[in-house]
C-alpha cells in the first residue's frame, strides 16, 4: 500500500488518463491513498483500470474508468463512495488489522514525511 502511494504521489502509479479524471473529481496526486489496485501493470494502458483509494477527506472510494473509450475525456466513469462500507477497525476477528485502519494510519504517516498533503496538491 505504501510503495503503491508514493508512486501516486510521484504521478507514476496511473496512466495520465487516470490523474485527469481523479483531479476533476477532487483528488490530487499527493491527496489520496491507494489500498488497492485492481488493473495489472500489463493492461494500464488499455482496458478497464480499477482502483480503491482514500481520498485526503477521509472518503474511501472505489473507481473505474474505460481506457478504451474515445475520446478519453468521455469515458465512462464509476466512482462509488464506500466509506461506510469499508472496515477501519484496528482489530478484526479471524482478520486481523482492516486494510480501512492501515489507509488512515498511512496517510497520517505519509502526510507527517510530507508525502501526501491533504490539500492534494502536486509536489513543488
């Protein structure tokens, strides 16, 4: 999660495409964390891309966006807000720690090193 982040951050971990629309929706590259992403490195530039993320407002979201779409700045897009159904306990039985509870730890963490703002805003 954490090496996934810091590549967001860095503006590597999605195809243009992809920070075009998360920005048009609110979400920065240094504003969110990424818990998972469901597209592999193979197919990033083709296809459906699919993620999970936090964004800098405490909302966890689930998004997809057609890659295969033209023009791209039409694509379809789901954007989900499921915050309400994502785990943040720290302790979850026959689980362990929730990935929702990792998320926030990491974003306070990345924030503290100056690796995420909570503005969203791109690195000087």
């Amino acid at each position: 999660m954490r090496r996934r982040t810091e590549a967001f951050a860095r503006g590597e971990a999605f195809p243009p495409e992809v920070y075009d629309v998360l920005e048009a929706r609110g979400v920065g590259p240094r504003g969110a964390v990424i818990l998972e992403n469901r597209t592999p490195p193979q197919e990033c530039c083709a296809g459906t891309y699919a993620a999970l993320l936090l964004t800098a407002q405490g909302k966890f979201v689930d998004f997809e966006i057609d890659l295969d779409w033209e023009p791209r700045s039409e694509a379809p897009i789901k954007w989900n807000d499921v915050t309400y159904e994502t785990t943040v306990d720290q302790r979850v039985p026959a689980i362990g720690t929730s990935d929702g509870w990792l998320a926030l730890r990491l974003f306070d963490e990345l924030e503290a090193e100056g690796v995420l703002d909570p503005r969203g805003e791109k690195a000087p």
